[in-house]
C-alpha cells in the first residue's frame, strides 16, 4: 500500500517504461496455395503477394498512387508493392522485411489480410516457426509470441514483440467481392 501512494502507473511507466514512438507501416498481404496433402492445411504456397504502405499517408494520396495502376508491369513500379513466387517465397518475404527493419528505424508493421484468421495468418505462422529453428539465418531475428487463437482461427501473434496481425473480415461482414462491390471499388 505505500507503493501505490508513493507512484502512480503513469510515473512508473515514465519512469521505467521505453520510449514507444514508431513509425507504422501497414503491410496488405495474401497467399495463394496449391493443393498438397502433405501439408498444413492440404495446401502449399507458391506466391506471396504484398502491399506496403506508411500509417501517416492520406487516403488522396493512396488513391492517386493507386490509380495509376493498369497492368502488371505497373505493379511491379509500384513502390511498396511486391510479388514474392515460388516455394521459398515467404522467406523471400521475410528477408525483404528483415532487410527494410534493419534499413529503417523503429518501424512497426501491422499485417492485414482479408480473413487471415483461417488462412493466411495459419500459413505464416507456421512458416515462420520452422524459418526460427534455422540457425543459420533467422534465429536471432524472428522471435515469435503472443500466439492467440480462438477455436480454430489464429486472430493474433507477434513477430519481434511488437508487428502484429489485423484480419479486415473479422469487421466486415460478406465475401470478399461483396465488400468490394459494397465499397465501390473497381473490378479491374
């Protein structure tokens, strides 16, 4: 009781507490699988497809970058944008993140996916425990905690105690084209 007359939680987090200012990139990702029974899921990556963005740009900004997107090779020019192919392509992933964390400081990345909870989220997590026992390259760089799951659905875990995971369909309701249709987006 003399403790708590003497510091209140915000002085001892000041007092103790780090200093927690990042700068947040939102990275939009998605897999897409084959069929392999003899694997998580019955499926196997090949293709790891991601968008990322800075937390602070205005939506004006993003339409205007994003509307200059018409093809493929548009894409490929789109700064942020990448498509990681073939078998190895989470590690490809996971060493352009290493390597933008290790280019940038304090970044903090917020995952989202388009219902993750049940596929995506899975994929990469189970990945990336098996990436975490090579010691030869991941081992001091991928600490993965706080896995929470609900039934069946991984809702949630961190990569290096602070990127986390956001699942959009979790607060829309409908298939993915019916938000879209729902939004007005465009279909091309």
């Amino acid at each position: 009781d003399d403790f708590k007359k003497l510091f209140t939680s915000t002085q001892i987090h000041k007092t103790n507490g780090s200093n927690r200012q990042y700068n947040l990139y939102y990275v939009f990702f998605d897999f897409e699988t084959i069929n392999s029974w003899d694997t998580l899921l019955g499926l196997t990556e090949y293709s790891l497809a991601s968008f990322m963005v800075k937390s602070d740009i205005s939506t004006q900004e993003l339409e205007k970058k994003l509307m200059k997107v018409k093809t493929n090779k548009d894409i490929k020019n789109l700064d942020g944008c990448n498509v990681f192919i073939g078998w190895d392509c989470v590690e490809k992933f996971v060493d352009y993140l290493l390597d933008f964390l290790q280019n940038n400081k304090k970044v903090m990345f917020k995952f989202i996916s388009y219902n993750g909870c049940n596929f995506d989220n899975i994929i990469l997590l189970n990945k990336l425990l098996k990436m975490n026992s090579r010691v030869d390259k991941y081992i001091e760089r991928l600490n993965i905690s706080d896995i929470f799951y609900n039934g069946s659905q991984l809702l949630n875990f961190k990569i290096n105690r602070k990127h986390h995971f956001f699942d959009v369909a979790k607060f829309l309701c409908g298939s993915l084209a019916d938000n879209c249709e729902a939004f007005d987006l465009p279909k091309d």
